[in-house]
C-alpha cells in the first residue's frame, strides 16, 4: 500500500543539493522577488519493486523564492489510482535563506501500486502569491517472480514470393522475417526476469513487441491452383536476424507457404502467397 511518511526537515548543504550554486542573499530583498521551480529529481528512477518490497520514492523540488510547495504523485492511468493517504499535500522545506530551498516528499510503493509511467506534479507559491507549476515523470516496474508459463508466440512477417506474375520456369525468391513475441500482456522479458509494466508493451494483441528468431527451420511448401495437395519443396534455416531467403524455380500458379513448426517454447506459425505464372 502506498503510505505517506514523514520527512524531517533536513537542512540542505548547498554544494551537494541540487542547486549546487547559491547566491549571495540580500537583507533587504525584494518582497516580490519572483517565484521559480529551479529542479525537479526523482529519486530512485525507474522504481523497480520486486516480490513484496516497498520502496521509497522521494521527490526533490529546488525553488527560488518559494514560500510553500505541494507536490503530487500520480500514474498515467495503467492500472488506476494510487492507494495514498493521501497523496497530494506540502512538502517539507530544508533549513535555507530566504531565496533558494529545497523541498521533499517521500511515498511508500509496493507490488499493489500501478506500474509504468507515473508523474510528479509541483506548485509553488512566491512571496507576492503568485503560483507557477512544473512536472517531472518517472517510471515503476514490478518483477514477478513467475513468469507466463507456456511457449511463446511466434510469426513469420513480411512473407513474398515473387515477382509476381512469373513467366514459367524462372526463379521465384521466398523471402520472410521469423519473429517471436517479447511480451504477454503488460508483462515484457528483460533477459533475466519477466517484469510487469514499463512502456514496452504497448500492442492491441495478446503477444506483441516481436524480436527476431534466428537459426530456425522453415519448410517451403506449394499449393497448385488446380487442385492437388501440399506438397513439400524445401528446408531453409533463418539468420541471425530472423530474416529467409531463397529461389526456387516456378513451373504453375498457386500458392506457397512457409512453416515453422515450433520448438520447445516456441509456438509454430506459418504464411503463404500466391503467385500466378505465365508462359
């Protein structure tokens, strides 16, 4: 659960805050000195939360002439509302002169909090009353300990053979890309852990973010357009890159078709196109 904590006010050494140079300050400054939102830091950034941690968030504002900060966390909309208690409110000033502060605020995510993009907003008010705003963003990712269980999807993209029509006997080039999905869901592979949310996974079909798949075999069959059946022609091996290509010579119209029949892990899939041939 997100929860608000207490931030002590801390007094903030200027050569290692965020503004690294203060000015000198004048005893008689200005009372409508202008107000300005100097930085904004988001500290960790991306927030990884990992089984049932919970982590600590801290935004720190630097402000010039600023006699109050709000500061508020909130998520893009994946997976809805923070539970805080509550989340927008003041933050707490560092023990500085009267022009240049600093400002924290701490949140406590865990595993129950959206993942992904989520924004940090800021108000400060000056001395005169006036309000300027800024925002900063940062990013919430939340490893399962399990990943999706079963093979993962595969397609063969961008399959042509051709030219297209073909005058008979010359060669027909297959060509294709074999790819595998990345995600499931809102769920993506890192190469270690498979890690909910983020913005990698951004597709309106179940498996999506394909990556190639390379030193796999492809079948080459062909579909006469005059009835017959499928009819074996080939065996070729994909490249590092997932991409195939090979010529084979067109003696009828019909359709070809490319095969990958899966792996352990791995679904199959296939393509086809069809190619008219000419005397």
């Amino acid at each position: 659960m997100m929860k608000r904590i207490a931030t002590a006010l801390v007094a903030a050494a200027m050569g290692a805050s965020v503004l690294t140079v203060a000015a000198p300050v004048l005893a008689d400054s200005a009372p409508d000195a202008e107000v300005s939102i100097e930085s904004i830091k988001v500290t960790p950034d991306p927030v990884v939360i990992r089984g049932r941690e919970n982590v600590s968030v801290t935004a720190t504002v630097g402000t010039v002439n600023a006699t109050d900060v709000k500061i508020d966390f909130e998520p893009t909309g994946q997976g809805g509302q923070p539970d805080c208690n509550p989340c927008p409110g003041a933050a707490k000033a560092s023990a500085s002169d009267s022009q240049w502060k600093t400002w924290d605020k701490t949140i406590v995510l865990d595993r129950h909090d959206p993942a992904g993009k989520w924004y940090v907003y800021v108000e400060a008010t000056g001395q005169d009353g006036k309000v300027v705003t800024a925002k900063s963003s940062f990013y919430v990712k939340i490893v399962q300990s399990r990943p999706h269980q079963g093979p993962r999807a595969t397609r063969i993209a961008g399959f042509d053979a051709g030219p297209e029509p073909v005058k008979k006997n010359r060669k027909l080039s297959l060509s294709g890309k074999l790819e595998t999905a990345r995600c499931y869901g809102d769920w993506w592979f890192d190469g270690d852990a498979y890690v909910v949310g983020g913005s990698r996974c951004q597709d309106d079909y179940r498996w999506h973010n394909w990556r190639q798949l390379g030193w796999q075999e492809i079948k080459v069959y062909f579909h006469r357009a005059h009835g017959g059946k499928w009819e074996y022609v080939d065996t070729i091996e994909t490249n590092p890159d997932g991409t195939f290509y090979t010529k084979i010579p067109a003696y009828w119209s019909g359709t070809w078709k490319v095969v990958f029949e899966g792996s352990r892990g791995l679904y199959g899939s296939s393509a086809t196109d069809y190619v008219k041939v000419v005397r």
